[in-house]
C-alpha cells in the first residue's frame, strides 16, 4: 500500500468519525445576545440538549455559563433547581445566574434583563441543568420517558455529566462540584455519590474530578423537616410559648402527620395554624400574596417554590400593592414563552407547548426518604460539603438541617460563630471534620435570607461561596 493510500484512507476515516461524531452529538448552541438585554452578552452562554437513556429518549436541555474570571482553573458547577420540576432557569435568573429581571420598570412588554454583579460565574464555569425531564425545556421522545423519580433523575444527572464532558474535554479536569437547594437537597447527595461509586470507582470513562457539593436549605428527610416547622414558628415568635408547649407535650413530636383521635394534639395544632397561615413561608418577613391564600399551613404539596400565577399577570407592579416575590417570576413566563426568546436559545420547535418556571405536573416517584445516609457516607469518603441556610425560610427551617447534622457525629473543628462580608454580621457558620484527615462539612446560615438565600441576599451568598471555593474558612 503506498504512503498516499493510508493517508487517503486515514483521511475518510476522519470524516467518517467526524461524520458519525456530529450525527450522534448533542445539539450545543452559543447564545451571543438576548431579547431583552441591550447588547451582546458579556459572559458565554451556551444551550444544548443531551440525550440519555435508551434511544436518548430523554432530551435534557442546559445552559452552561463559562467562569468570566479564569476558565481552566475556576471550578466546575452543575446546579440543580428543587421542585421536583422547577426549571433551571429560575436558579439562573433569581438565585446565582449572571442576569437578572429588571421588575421596577416593567411595564407588560417583553421584560428586560440586566447584569447580576453577584453572579457565581464570575468565579465558576456553571452548568444548569433542567432536570429531571418535563422541567424547563426537558422533554422525552416517548411517554414512558417522562417518568421519573429521585433515583432516576440521579442517573439521569450522572449520565448527562458524562456526556456533557465527553462534548466539553477542556473541563474534564476543571474540579467538579455539585449544587443546588429545596427539593435538590436529596438529588445533589446522590449525585456525588453516583459519581463516586457508580462512575469513578467503576472506571467508568470520562473519570470525575468531583470535588464536593453544596446545598441550600435542602430537603434531607421529608418527614423530619417538615416536623421542624412547629419548633421553628417557635424560635421566631410567631406562636405563643403555651401553643408551643401545648402541641410538643400532646403530638410526641409528630406535628405533620397526627394520630386523628388525639384531640389535644389537633386542637394544639389548630391553634399554631391560624397563627401561620398567612405568613409566606418561603421567607417569614415578606408579604403573602391574596392569590397565593389558598396554599397554607403546616403541611404542603410538592410544590416547593411557590407557583406562578398568571391571573395576576398586568401589570401589577403598582405602588399601593405589597410587593410579592410571585410577580417577579410571572416575568420569566412571560418572557421564557416569546417566541424570540427561544429562538435565542435555539429551543426546538414543538418539544414544548408551553414552559413554566415549575411544572407541577411531571411524574414523578419520590422514591428516597431521606438521604441522611448519603451524606454519611460521602463525608466518610472525603468530599466536601458546603450546607446553607436562608435563616428566614419556614418551608426547610434551618432548625431542621442543623439537626440531621449533629446527628452525623462529626468532631466540631470550629464552633458557632458570626460571619461578615463588609464588616457586617451576614450569618454564622459552624464547621465539623470527620477525622484529621478528613474536612471539612461547613453548615453557614444567611442571615434575612428566605427559602432560596441568593435570590434574597446575592452579596453575602457570592462572598460566603467566593471563600469556600477558596478554602477560606467563612
Ligand atoms: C428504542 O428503539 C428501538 C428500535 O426502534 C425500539 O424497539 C425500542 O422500543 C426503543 N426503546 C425505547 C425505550 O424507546
Ligand atoms: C415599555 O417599555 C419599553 C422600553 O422599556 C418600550 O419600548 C415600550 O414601548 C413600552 N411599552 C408600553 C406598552 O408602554
Ligand atoms: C387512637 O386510637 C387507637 C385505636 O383506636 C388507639 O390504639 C390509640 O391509643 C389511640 N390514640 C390516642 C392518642 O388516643
Ligand atoms: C410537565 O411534565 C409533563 C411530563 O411529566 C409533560 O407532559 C408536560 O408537558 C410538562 N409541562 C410543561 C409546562 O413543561
Ligand atoms: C451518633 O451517636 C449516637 C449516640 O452514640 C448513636 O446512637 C448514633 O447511631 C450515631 N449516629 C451515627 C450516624 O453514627
């Protein structure tokens, strides 16, 4: 064979791999501007879809946000939104994104966009992903692909992070953490853990340099967090010390869930009812919307972030109304279903009838309790974890998380104590190790933080997790 055939043939090989890479590849878009932000966008946005499971019947769709500071070295963020089914979206443009809704001059056309000089990419690359499929603009090709549940969309996240990478290779040694907050307080754990036992010592391709994660009022243990909203209403004074006492000596500890022929518990439990039903709960200081009335007391559905109304859609940004956190997130509706916008972001055509910033209608199995265990066992194994508290939040009370972290019996390295960013009190933090050798598992509260604690303090979360990275202590 001469010199020139095995090049010729070489050659038709590339192609032909090159041919079959970009036929099988997931669709990735740069995105350089956006309706609704004046000029080219000063970050890089890029959107895709990536296809897992069988046949890639489930198309999950991301934005990824490059580091605006040092790319190679920055750490790599995949964020989860909770929910179940609240879109990723939402975390990038009311939790740690780099734009932001400008609500003051909104006026019912398409809403405007500015900068977030808080945004967590300025010091991380970002992926967020809009999991598990039906959230955002995920979707499945079948309709048994639209099952899921915590262990699924564990799986799921696992095999898209490799796909993601095999498509990225320039950050496969970038290192790794995993993140999210509410309901993503279960997935996040698994996550890790699927990474560390299901991939890496596996040997599974591309290996995951995952370094740790970080959670924001996360729900760990259904049942036990919600039991902490009694004592919580109790710490922050919006029951009585004689309701208090009455329902913790009458329920034996069970505020949620009541035996229905105890009497004195229910009558305990009514009275700490009409105390709190019309506080908002996501955060216990802001107004509670009339249209958000019937949703209320001690127990809630799985819609964890409060659901977007569009009754109340035009424009309600009048003075004499109370400002209510719900009309901030009627904009990412309207502006999310212009037909532009997601000509922008290279949606595909037909894969969605409408997005909503929480679809409460997936289906969805909460097949994992409580993922305690979890987080047991990756401390054990070395990784890092950063777990955050918006202090004001009453739908996962800080109270609670404080608790399943005692209950972890790690070693205190660094007691409770304040914070500051500017010289100023933003929280207070507590750091435990498991042994010498093994750190650090850091709790912070966010001190006047709500549910979702950058979307209500975005200076002080960027500080608190600008110095993790850093290995700084808080
Ligand atoms: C995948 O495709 C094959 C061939 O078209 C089909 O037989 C199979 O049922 C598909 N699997 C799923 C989960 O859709
Ligand atoms: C709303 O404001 C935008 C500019 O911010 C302007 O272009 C548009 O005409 C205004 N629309 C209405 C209905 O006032
Ligand atoms: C409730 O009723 C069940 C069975 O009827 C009984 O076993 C239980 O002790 C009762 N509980 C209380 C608190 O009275
Ligand atoms: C919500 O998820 C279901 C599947 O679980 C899907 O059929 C539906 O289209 C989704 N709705 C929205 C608004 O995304
Ligand atoms: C923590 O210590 C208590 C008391 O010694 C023990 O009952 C519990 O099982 C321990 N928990 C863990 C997670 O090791």
């Amino acid at each position: 064979m001469h010199v020139h055939e095995f090049a010729l043939t070489g050659l038709i090989l590339n192609l032909l791999l090159l041919f079959l890479l970009f036929n099988v590849a997931d669709a990735q878009n740069i995105v350089k501007s956006l309706p609704g932000y004046p000029g080219a966008l000063p970050f890089k946005l890029e959107t895709g879809y990536v296809g897992v499971g069988e046949n890639d019947s489930v198309q999950l769709f991301y934005y990824f946000i490059e580091s605006e500071r040092d790319v190679s070295m920055d750490p790599l963020v995949l964020w989860l939104t909770g929910g179940p089914g609240c879109s990723a979206f939402s975390g990038l443009v009311y939790e740690i994104g780099p734009l932001s809704f400008d609500d003051e001059r909104y006026n019912g056309s398409l809403p405007s966009l500015h900068a977030n000089p808080y945004a967590w990419t300025k010091i991380a690359s970002i992926i967020l992903l809009d999991l598990p499929v039906g959230t955002g603009f995920s979707y499945a090709t079948t309709s048994q692909g639209y099952f899921s549940s915590d262990t699924k969309s564990t799986k799921d996240a696992y095999l898209f992070l490799q796909k993601w990478l095999l498509n990225h290779p320039r950050f496969m040694k970038n290192r790794l953490y995993i993140a999210g907050d509410s309901y993503a307080g279960k997935i996040v754990p698994m996550v890790v853990l699927e990474i560390s036992n299901g991939g890496n010592e596996a040997g599974l391709k591309p290996r995951m340099s995952v370094e740790g994660y970080m959670v924001g009022n996360p729900l760990t243990d259904s049942r036990k967090d919600e039991n902490w909203k009694v004592p919580y209403a109790h710490r922050l004074g919006l029951i009585s010390d004689e309701y208090y006492e009455r329902a913790k000596s009458s329920c034996n500890g069970e505020y949620i869930n009541p035996s229905p022929n105890n009497t004195e518990c229910l009558f305990a439990l009514h009275l700490i009812q009409e105390c709190i039903s019309g506080i908002y709960p996501a955060n216990i200081l802001e107004p509670k919307c009339q249209h958000l009335a019937s949703r209320e007391g001690l127990q809630w559905d799985q819609g964890y972030l409060e659901e977007d109304s569009i009754d109340i859609l035009l424009p309600s940004f009048d003075q004499e109304k109370p400002k209510c956190r719900d009309d901030t997130y009627v904009l990412s509706r309207v502006w999310m279903n212009d037909p532009t916008v997601q000509e922008a972001l290279q949606i595909r055509e037909g894969t969605k009838e409408q997005w909503r910033r929480c679809n409460r209608s997936i289906s969805y199995d909460m097949d994992v309790a409580s993922v305690f265990d979890y987080h047991q066992v990756l401390i054990r194994k070395g990784y890092q974890a950063l777990i955050y508290s918006g202090d004001h939040d009453m739908m996962v009370p800080y109270l609670g998380t404080l608790q399943w972290i005692r209950d972890l019996n790690l070693t205190v390295e660094d007691d409770w104590r304040p914070w500051f960013v500017n010289g100023q009190i933003a929280g207070y933090t507590l750091n435990y190790q498991f042994n010498e050798d093994v750190c650090c598992f850091t709790f912070a509260t966010v001190m006047g933080a709500g549910h979702t604690a950058p979307e209500y303090k975005p200076k002080e979360c960027f500080a608190m997790i600008d110095r993790w990275f850093t290995n700084y202590p808080l």
